[in-house]
C-alpha cells in the first residue's frame, strides 16, 4: 500500500507539472460531452470522456493482473 501511495503521489506531481501540455490533450472535448453556455453561467459534463478513460483503466488493470 505505501508503494501504490508513492506512486500516486509521483503521478500527481507529475502531471501538476506537464499541466501546461496535458492542458492541450482533446480529452474533455469529445464529441458527446454536453457543454451548456446560459448566462454567464457554463457547465461541462464530460460524460463520454470520462466512459473512455473508464475503459482504458480497466483494460489496463485487466492487463496488469494477468
């Protein structure tokens, strides 16, 4: 557990400090996300993007297990 701990902390370091190029990755941005502009107001719902990391985390937990 203390391993997974680090290397957690190691990725969230990391990605802190490539924000500026993970910034322009087109996740967030998929076609089927809802984005709703009213008033001043924007909400974002990343529905789909958040189905295809879901996807690719558990075909890569998959993987790590066998």
């Amino acid at each position: 557990m203390n391993r997974f701990l680090i290397l957690v902390g190691a990725l969230c370091l990391l990605g802190g400090l490539g924000w500026r190029w993970l910034a322009r990755i087109p996740f967030g941005r998929l076609p089927g996300d809802i984005h709703i502009v009213r008033g001043g107001i924007n909400l974002h719902f990343p529905i789909v993007t958040c189905i295809a990391i879901s996807v690719a985390v558990s075909a890569l937990l998959w993987r790590l297990r066998r």
